[in-house]
C-alpha cells in the first residue's frame, strides 16, 4: 500500500503524488481510494486502493531507469518490426498498460523512425506518442523535482538536438521550433549527472 507522499505513475494519466487517502461511500458501500495530484494537469485522479496493480498504478521509476530511457533517446531511432506494428495497430492499451518507461523511450524511437521513413503517422499512433512523451515528462519532472514545463523543455532539447528533426517532425512531435533551455540551468546539471548510463547495467 502507497503512503501520502508517495510518487507513482498512472499508467493511463501520467506521473503524480499521492497527496491523501480518501473514503467515499458508493452505492452504500464504502471505498478507499489514492488521491493523485499530476504533474501536467490541474485534474487529480482517484484511484481504489484494492486495485493498484501494476496495469493501474506504479512506483516512479529510479534514476537509473530514466538515465537509460533518456540515454535511448539520444541515439539514432530504432527502427519499427513488423510485431511492433501489429501491436500498434490492434493492441494499444497492452503498450501503455504494460510499459516502464525505458520500454516507453523505445517505443518513442520507434514511432519517430516510423515518421521517417512513412510520413505522417496515424492518429492512434500520434496519439500513443503524445501519450507516452507525457509519462516520461512526469516521471522526470517527479525524480529530479522540476516542474513539467521544465521536464518537457529537457525532452524536447533532446529529440531535437539527437535526432535532427525537420520542421514536419517538430509538428509531430508538439515540439516548439522556439523552446531551449539554458545549458547552465541548475535543472539541466542534475539532470545530466545520471545520463551517462550504462544500456548493460539491470534497470
């Protein structure tokens, strides 16, 4: 059980702090749920507290665990199977569901790939990306104690700078042509102490 405080991501609505435990009677009986602040929306969710399986709700991930999703991304895309298709296509909910965020920076390569080499990506495919840019944004906003704004300017540098990005992938991604942040922001140095992070180590 999570306590008040706890950093969790909904692996439907993104990253959040569990800022109290409630009780609510529903059709006569009574529930206890997880009050969930986000950090990229003003809504808070609620969520049972006898159904927090990992396809609901999970712990933030660690350090190292975002210093290799962030590190897959600084690399060349990875290109899309034809197994990474067919799930695309028929069995969206299982990716979101069942992805961590290292599983989520590889699914962020991929798409960009897609985008690449087909042009203008479907919608449950832009979709999914937008999706999973706001889990990694919130995760990092969470672990390194930034604000989301923050966040997304870092992830944005990044597939910006590592991936060359022409105006068309600026529109797919949500990207502002404009956005930087400062190399010398105190943010970017915490930040970058836990990039350099070895792929082979466990996560």
């Amino acid at each position: 059980m999570y306590k008040v405080g706890a950093k969790v991501v909904s692996v439907v609505y993104g990253a959040g702090t569990i800022t109290e435990i409630v009780k609510e009677k529903i059709d006569g009986v009574m529930h206890e749920f997880y009050k969930i602040k986000l950090t990229h929306s003003p809504m808070e969710l609620l969520i049972p507290t006898k159904k927090t399986n990992k396809n609901l709700i999970r712990p933030i991930s660690t350090d190292k665990q975002l210093a290799k999703a962030l590190n897959i991304l600084k690399k060349e895309p990875l290109k899309m199977s034809e197994e990474d298709l067919r799930i695309i296509t028929n069995d969206v909910s299982s990716i979101i569901k069942n992805s961590d965020i290292v599983e989520i920076a590889k699914w962020l390569s991929k798409l960009i790939s897609r985008r690449r080499a087909l042009g203008q990506p479907n919608a449950n495919e832009k979709k999914l990306y937008l999706n999973f840019k706001t889990l990694i944004c919130g995760e990092l906003a969470l672990i390194k104690n930034i604000d989301f704004k923050e966040a997304e300017a870092h992830l944005e540098k990044i597939l910006k700078k590592n991936f060359s990005v022409s105006q068309k992938d600026l529109e797919f991604l949500g990207i502002d042509e404009n956005a930087n942040l400062d190399e010398d922001d105190e943010n970017v140095k915490l930040i970058k102490e836990n990039e350099d992070f070895d792929e082979d180590d466990e996560n």
